[in-house]
C-alpha cells in the first residue's frame, strides 16, 4: 500500500502551506504529494489526472477537505466513486473523519459516509455558486458607479482627426486611412463611429 496526498489552491497567488503541513505531518513521501493551483469547477487538471493514473488497488489518499478535491457537486461524487470503487483506493478527508473508508465498510458504515459526502459536497458547489454571484453583482454594482472595467482606451493619434476628414470626404480608402493611422481597418472604424457619436451629441441640444 502507498499513501499519496493532494493539494489544490485556486490560484497562484493561494498559499497551501496549510495542506502541506497537514500531509506532511502523516509522514507521506513528498514525490506522492500532489499539487494543483487552479479552480475546482472540473477535474481537468494536471497533476490530479497524473496522480490518479499512478494510483493502485489498496492506495490510500489523504485531502485536507472536501472542497480540496473539488466544488463541483455531481463531479466530486463521480471521482469518488471511480476512486474507491473503480480504482479500490481508500480516501481519508482530514477536517471530516466521518469521510474515512478505512473505517465502516458495512453497509451502515457505507451508507453514513455517502450521506456526509452528498452534503459536504453540495455546500462546496453551492459555495463555488455563492461566490461567482457575489462577484457578478459586485462587479454590477461597480459599474452602475462608473467604475470601468478593462484596460484604458489608448488616445487617438494626432493625425486620427485629419485622416478622419479625409476619409470621410472619399479622398482616401478606409484601409489607407487606418493604416496612416497604425490602426487595423475595424479598430480604426470602430473609433471613427465612436469619434462621430460623440462629436454629434456635442452638436444636438
């Protein structure tokens, strides 16, 4: 039997000092230790699919927690199902010992853990959920005040009024005016109807 553990932080920026010392602590081999610094939405994710491939019938897994493996309520479950069932490993989740296979493999047993596990991982999606609307309704809120999102526009070029007068009077092509202006043809249409819009609701009472 090898005993192997995972990480995962959501981003780069995550620290998982706080999972590594718990498996550590369990004296697991630090090259069966595994890291992921991305979100839990799926499982496509690098090293979770390299450990999974190295692990074998009798392998024990240890996570820190539920939402560690994964926020996504029907993912979650399928992966512990072809982990425990498929791949005859046992997973030890640490902050919620009910969640041991090692222990209650009789049907009551069975039946608890997979209880525990619907709901620990349901509030870990619904979470997940919580959190993106929270950001979708901050970033609303952010921009009903006028806050813009986005990178800045960059400054019309000093000749764009001219070279826009030109085109306009058919003295040159579009594609010559926005090459005078170092543009790509859409940019610099984009920016002439923009130009226009703006310079007209200057003009209209």
């Amino acid at each position: 039997m090898n005993t192997y553990g995972y990480i995962r932080v959501s981003t780069r920026d995550q620290n998982e000092d706080r999972q590594f010392i718990a498996l550590h602590e369990l004296n697991i081999p630090a090259k069966n230790i595994f890291t992921d610094r991305q979100s839990g939405k799926d499982f496509e994710r690098p090293q979770y699919k390299k450990m999974v491939r190295r692990l074998k019938k009798d392998d024990l897994l240890y996570i820190k927690s539920i939402d560690r493996l994964g926020r996504n309520y029907g993912e979650v479950l399928e992966q512990w199902r072809i982990l425990t069932k498929e791949k005859g490993i046992d997973i030890v989740v640490l902050d919620m010992p009910l969640l041991d296979t090692r222990r209650g493999k009789d049907l009551m047993g069975t039946f608890l853990s997979d209880i525990v596990l619907q709901v620990l991982s349901f509030v870990a999606e619904n979470e997940r959920i919580n959190i993106r609307q929270r950001q979708a309704e901050g970033i609303a809120a952010a921009k009903a005040k006028g806050v813009r999102f986005g990178r800045p526009p960059l400054p019309l070029p000093e000749n764009f009024r001219e070279v826009h007068k030109a085109w306009r009077g058919k003295k040159i092509t579009l594609q010559e005016a926005a090459s005078m202006c170092s543009m790509p043809v859409g940019t610099f249409y984009g920016k002439a109807k923009k130009f226009e819009n703006v310079r007209q609701s200057k003009i209209v009472p």
